[in-house]
C-alpha cells in the first residue's frame, strides 16, 4: 500500500540533503510523522494545505517502515499511518509537484498506485 507526505520543497530538500527527514513543525510537535494513505490524502490536502503552493507530495511504501509505522485514530475516527521515527529520503517512492491551481491542489498524474 502506498502512503504519502504532503511537504513543502525546500524542508524535503533539505532533508535529503541530510538524508534523514525528522518531520516538519507539526509532526515534531505531535512527536511523529503524520502520513496519509491514498484515499486520505487528496483530504488532507485540502484541510491542511489549502492555499499552499511549493509542496510535493512524496510517496513510500507501507512496508518499509516496520514497526515505526503505527494507525492510530484521527480525522473522524479514521486510522492514519504515523512513523514514530526519522524517514530516510533515499526510501521515498517518489517526490512530485503538488501545485496549487488557485482552488485546489493538482495531484500529479499516475499518482494512485
């Protein structure tokens, strides 16, 4: 199953060229990286991202996290994939555009996997 993050460029820029991700400010806060799953993250876009423009959105593999990943309830009682840990960026699926077109973000084409 693929997940994503939704995050600006620069922080995952910088994060690969540190080769860990720690999260961005509110993932540090919570004390986990909040991630999405593909029926959750065109939501999540649009209740936490609106507006935003230079973001990507970066796919990884459910499997590569072991035990770090964990589903815990959110948004509506939903169960969403949370790493209690750091993401290195060299494991990322993919990291494509999410542009802002004014009224709602432009998921890149083939994103569902």
């Amino acid at each position: 199953m693929g997940l994503f993050k939704i995050i600006a460029s620069e922080k995952w820029q910088e994060a690969v060229a540190q080769g860990c991700f720690k999260g961005a400010a509110i993932d540090l806060a919570d004390g986990y990286i909040h991630l999405s799953t593909e029926s959750q993250v065109e939501e999540t876009a649009r209740l936490h991202f609106a507006g935003q423009s230079g973001l990507l959105l970066v796919a990884f593999s459910d499997t590569q996290f072991g035990q770090d990943l964990k589903w815990e309830a959110s948004r509506g009682a939903a169960l969403f994939p949370h790493v209690h840990g750091t993401i290195d960026p060299g494991t990322a699926l993919w990291a494509k555009p999410l542009p802002w077109n004014g009224h709602s973000h432009d998921f890149p084409p083939g994103w569902r996997q």
